[in-house]
C-alpha cells in the first residue's frame, strides 16, 4: 500500500498534497430540504434529460446507418454511441424507483457479464439473423442481454462490425437501431417517471408519511447519500478492479466494460463526475454542523484526486494496464474510490444523523 | 446457559479490555446470553457476547466485517462468519479459555455469513459460494481436528445464505437466495434477471437433497435469505424482493419438510414499511410466534405462527437483529440499540457499538 501510494503521488505530482486546501468559503450550511430539491433539480433531472436526447441523436444515427450505410454514417453512429456510454454513466449510479423498474438498469446494460452470457446470445442474434430481434416489442421480451449498451457496443464495434458501412450487414445495423431505439424508449421512461407530478421526484423533494417510498427528509437522505456511497462502490467493483491485474494476476482488459470501443474510462469518468455533482449540486455536504464543515472540502478534494488520475489514463485500456504510469494511476483511482466511499458512507453519513452505511442500506 | 471463566486472560481480553474496561467486571458474575457481529466506535470490526441484562461480557476482534454468530454448547465453541463475499471465519472459546482461531475458506470458496454445528458440536457446516460455478455448497469442518475442512456437498441452487438445523437433528434447511455473485465483481449482483431461489432439505450425513421448494414462477426475484423453525417445525421465511421496487410482493412465508411451502398475508400497509426487505427471522422461546425485521424500513413485525397473521407491529431505526427472550423477543438495530419486543421485559439500552444483522440467543 506504501508503495503504491508513493507511486500515486509521482504521478499525481505534488499539487494534491492535502495541505495544499484552498481557503475555505464562509459557511453556510443548507437544509435537508433543500438538498434534496437540488438534487432532483440540478442533477437527476437535467442528467436524464441528458440521456434522454442523447439516446434520441443515437437512435436517429442508427436509423440513418441502416438507410444509407457508409463509413462516414457508421463513424457518426460510433459517436453518437460514446455520448449515451457517457450520459448513462452519469446517470448509472441512480439505482433508485426508475432505473430499477422493469429491469432497466440491466436492459440498458447487462454487466458485468461474467460468463459471457451476453455475448454468445448476441452472437446467436447475428448468426441466426434472428427476426424477432428487429422488432422492439419481441427485443423487449428477450434476455437483459441483448437489448442494451453492451450489445450494441459489439454490433457497432466488435467482430465484423466493418460491415455496417454496407449493405452486407443490413440485418447487424437493424438489430442495432432496434436496440437504440429500446435504449431511447427506456431514457423516455426514465425522463417521463422523474417528471411525472406526484412521482418519485416530488416524494423524493417533499417526502411524506404516507408514501410508499419516502416518509421522511431522512430516509431521502439516506437514500441519496446511499446511490453515491453504492455508486462508488459498484464503480470499483465492476468497472475497475474486475479488468485490473491483482493477487500475481495478470490483467484482463476484455474484462472491461466497453473495451471495444474505447470507452472503459470514458464510463468510469461519466460515472465519477456524475457522483461528484451529485454531493457538490446538492449540497449534501453543506447540511451538516459547522464542525463537520470541512467534509465538503475533503469529499471534493478526493473526487478532483479521482479526476487527476483519470486524466493520467489516456491508452486504451488494454494498454493502460500494461503502462506502469497509467496502471498505477487506475490503482490510485481505485484507492480514491474506496477513500470516497469510506467518507460519505460512514463520515458524511453519520454527520447528516443517517444509518447509511451500515445494516440499513447494504443488506444482507 | 454459559458459565464465564477467565475470559480476560484470553486473546478476547484485549477487546474487552480496550473497548470497555468499566464492564470487564460484569464477567465473572454474568451468563453469557446473546452474541452479534459489530461494528465498534472507531470503525473496526467485531463480535460481542453479552449477558442477561445486555451487559458486555466480551468481545472479539475480527479481520473484517462478520455477519452471524453460531454456538455450540456440546462444542464448547462458537463461530463468527465473514459477511460475503468474505473469506475467513473466527471459532471462539465462549468461556473464554482458548485463543480465537481464524479459519480460512479454501480456494474457490467464500463464505455466505450463516453457518451450524451438528447436534453433538462434532461438525460445523458453513453456507459457502463455489463462485466459479456459481453454485451454492455446504462447507463441512471437523470441529474435533481443528476445524480442518473434510469435504462439503451441493445446496442444490446459487447464493446459499442462511442455514439452520431441523429438529429431527439431521436435516439441514438451507434457504437458497438465488443471487449469483463473484469475488471479482465485489457484491455485485450478476443474475438479477434469471435468479432461481429455493429452499431445500439436506440430509446432513450424506448430502442428499431431501425436497427442494420453489415460489411461484413470477415471484422468482424474491431472494429467500433468512430463517427461524416454529414448533410445528414448520420453517419459517423472509425474503428481499429484487425486482421493480413499486411492486410489493409478500415477503414472509413458511415452508415444511412434507413439501409445502407458502407465504402469508401480510397487510399491504406493513408491506410497504418492510421495504421489500426483511433482514432476519427468529421464532420465540416456545416457537408460537414468528418476528421479522428490515433496517430498510426500520420496521418490527411478531407474528401468530398458528394463525399467519401480524400480532405486532413496531418501528426501530435500522433494526435487524432478533432473538428469542422471555415470552416475546430482543431486537437490535444499526445504530447500537438493544429492545424488548412483544412482552419481553427488557429496559431499552444504547451501545456504543453498532449491532450487525443478527442477533444470537446461546441456548
């Protein structure tokens, strides 16, 4: 651990020494109301709007691919793929009400697939030229697998991939302008659930005893600390360490999510700068006692750590972990997220009076 | 009930001594009565085993996070199990006489947190995870050769959590929560979509799937997790829903070894304060009532066994931990509360640590 957190700091310079704060700001703390309402208007919402148009541009692209298939129209698909990689990234860690209705969260992207499950029922789809799989309502009715991110990353990017910039992959482009207009449909549902009046967003803002999902400013609170400290968590566990190499084993970038079209720590940054704006926007940090006030600063100073390092990792991924500088900046990123998750789940936790962290929201 | 010996002249007396040192006193005039995993003031990691009256008699540094305590009377030992997907396991001297050994899951295995001796403490049996496989086994150690790993055999489906031990002494009840996880991926949850709980019945002297019990097909996300036996033996259920979190399905149910199985009809407004989450189960002293708990929703819920009906319900912050006291229950919570529930005469008391998700009552 010594080790590597000397090697952090050659990488990360000296600039990010802890006693190197800035002056703190005048404290002014908020309500929990009124982080709660910043979160839903300043982050959540403007985020799902952001997938929202994303995913049309995407949808839109693929349609326009199909019908006039080139490189220059697949190049624009490819692009228009990395914004919604990006836009869902920012959004992934809100695995409350909409994002788990209806298995959306692993519709829109089934990973890690561990097995390859996936993978070899995409495969089948392409071989197959399996129909049912061009239509949205029968996609809809097929495994999590098949209908999101992951399988459309590899029908735009993966093996024979080159074909959609002719007419020989006409099935391969319709399977995957199906599957962004699924993707689209889901970003609608999302925008339309965190809008809906009387929905989440108002009981997540105002939470009353008698709703069903949140009674009281606290359980929102925790629910809200809770996406960011799970956030982190899944980030790491699912996104960085599953591909990284650890105890004498060798790395495995094929582990990565979105490896084949470049995208790993486009995800990951998405998903850390998501995060931040979540605890920044709302102001999270700034509803607790003045004796607690330096939280805000600490809890920034490590998501602008997380950034650093992810500023460090410009390779592919398969690359990076081979690169001794930006291998050991994605350990660092890893240490920065466990660092992260430790103060807001447990330190920002306790100061807000919330049981996150503990027996309530990590169950077992 | 334990007899306390010199337990602050064993490897626990460094917890005790540290944590507490104002109750190290209580050790030799109390009985040791319950146990929990604990997470202590400065963050660490722990076991307690407290008295009677709530008193601390003990504790017991863990490498990481526990989960469940058993104990074994005819063992003279007790085991506090990692928290998935952890690796280790701590066999206690609960009179204090012995220094904790840390057991070691073995290669492609982790531990599920929950875990029993047999009747005469000469095995221990531990739900573990053959992860590769994603297949759930029953680890099995010989508590007589230092708890040397002799073999184990299959829970017949993914994600075994916790295990309890039928009264015919032979039969081990095994709730298969159905979740597939792997190491490599932390906790997260790989088969939300596809998972397949079930409860099954193993003869514990070879193995052998006794009967396996399934929910209704569109309840398959409905993570069977926890358990407790009523007096009719009839096993008892709570589960954790994984599906669209404006559904509420029941939650609590029982199953038997003669192949029923079934959930009861809780009220829809107790459903929705349960949070599709129960955290634990426990029967009382004389296995007529039934309580469940869900930190989610900071709910209590005792029910008539006989007549599947709530008999009680009661709000505790982030309380999960139940055990049998008395006529009623104790519950325990998150945040470092120990309550009376259900006509069990218990003032409420405050620790400074905060209680894992069970609670154990020693026998």
């Amino acid at each position: 651990m010594r080790a590597l957190l000397t090697i952090a700091t050659m990488v990360l310079g000296a600039g990010v020494a802890q006693g190197q704060m800035p002056e703190q700001a005048a404290w002014v703390p908020v309500t929990p109301k009124a982080v709660l309402a910043a979160a839903v208007a300043e982050v959540i919402r403007p985020n799902i709007l952001q997938l929202d148009e994303a995913s049309g541009g995407l949808d839109r692209a693929m349609e326009a691919l199909c019908a006039m298939p080139s490189a220059d129209s697949l190049a624009i698909a490819a692009d228009q793929f990395g914004q919604v990689v990006r836009a869902y990234g920012a959004i992934a860690f809100l695995r409350l009400g909409p994002l788990l209705e209806d298995n959306r969260a692993d519709r829109l992207l089934f990973w890690p697939d561990r097995r390859s499950i996936g993978l070899k029922q995409v495969h089948a789809i392409l071989a197959t030229e399996d129909a049912s799989a061009t239509e949205l309502a029968s996609l809809q009715g097929k495994s999590v697998a098949v209908q999101g991110l992951g399988a459309l990353e590899f029908v735009l990017f993966g093996t024979g991939a080159e074909a959609l910039s002719a007419q020989e992959g006409a099935f391969r482009c319709r399977y995957g302008q199906t599957i962004a207009a699924n993707i689209a449909a889901m970003a609608g549902e999302l925008t339309d659930d965190w809008y809906r009046p009387d929905g989440i967003a108002s009981h997540l803002q105002t939470p009353q005893p008698d709703y069903s999902d949140y009674r009281t400013e606290t359980e929102a609170l925790e629910a809200l600390v809770g996406l960011v400290s799970h956030g982190l968590e899944a980030l790491r566990d699912k996104h960085l360490l599953a591909f990284m190499a650890r105890d004498n084993a060798a790395a495995r970038p094929k582990l990565a999510v979105f490896w084949r079209s470049d995208l790993t720590m486009a995800y990951a940054r998405a998903n850390i700068e998501g995060m931040r704006k979540l605890v920044a926007a709302s102001g999270a940090a700034r509803a607790v006692s003045d004796k607690q006030q330096g939280l805000e600063n600490t809890i920034d100073f490590e998501f602008r750590n997380a950034i650093r390092a992810l500023d460090l990792i410009t390779l592919p991924v398969a690359a990076a972990v081979a690169d001794e500088k930006q291998a050991a900046a994605l350990s660092y990123l890893v240490l920065v997220t466990g660092s992260l998750q430790s103060i807001i789940g447990e330190q920002l936790s306790a100061a807000l009076g919330l049981s996150v962290g503990f027996s309530a929201l990590d169950g077992d | 009930m334990w007899q306390r010996r010199a337990f602050l002249q064993a490897a626990g007396a460094g917890f005790a001594a540290s944590l507490l040192p104002r109750q190290a006193l209580a050790l030799d005039a109390s009985e040791l009565v319950f146990a929990s995993a604990v997470q202590t003031a400065n963050g660490s990691y722990g076991a307690v085993l407290l008295g009677e009256a709530g008193e601390l008699i003990a504790g017991i540094a863990l490498p990481d996070r526990g989960h469940d305590v058993t104990i074994s009377r005819a063992a003279g030992r007790g085991v506090v199990f990692a928290r998935q997907p952890g690796t280790f396991a701590v066999v206690f001297d609960p009179a204090g006489n012995a220094v904790p050994v840390t057991l070691t899951s073995s290669a492609g295995r982790h531990f599920f947190g929950h875990g029993v001796f047999s009747p005469d403490g000469r095995l221990l049996y531990a739900t573990e995870s053959d992860f590769e496989a994603a297949r759930g086994v029953v680890g099995i150690y010989d508590a007589t050769d230092g708890y040397r790993r002799m073999g184990e055999f299959p829970t017949y489906g993914t994600g075994p959590h916790e295990m309890l031990l039928m009264p015919d002494g032979v039969s081990l009840v095994v709730a298969n929560g159905g979740i597939e996880t792997h190491p490599d991926y932390g906790r997260a949850e790989l088969n939300i979509e596809t998972m397949d709980p079930s409860v099954v019945f193993i003869d514990r002297r070879d193995g052998r799937l006794v009967g396996q019990l399934r929910l209704a097909a569109g309840l398959h996300q409905l993570s069977i997790r926890h358990m407790a036996i009523d007096a009719r033996s009839r096993v008892w259920f709570g589960c954790q829903y994984k599906g669209a979190p404006s559904e509420s399905p029941q939650l609590v149910g029982h199953a038997s070894m003669d192949g029923e199985i079934a959930l009861i009809e809780l009220p829809a407004e107790t459903l929705v304060d349960l949070r599709n989450y129960v955290g634990s189960v426990a029967a009382s002293t004389d296995g007529a009532t039934i309580a469940i708990s869900s930190p989610q929703g900071d709910l209590l819920v005792v029910i008539d066994a006989a007549a599947g009906r709530p008999r009680l319900v009661q709000t505790l912050r982030s309380g999960c931990g139940l055990a049998a006291d008395g006529d009623g229950f104790v519950a325990s919570s998150g945040l470092g509360e120990m309550i009376g529930l259900a006509g069990a005469k218990r003032a409420p008391q405050r620790y400074d640590f905060q209680f894992d998700n069970h609670l154990l009552r020693v026998g």
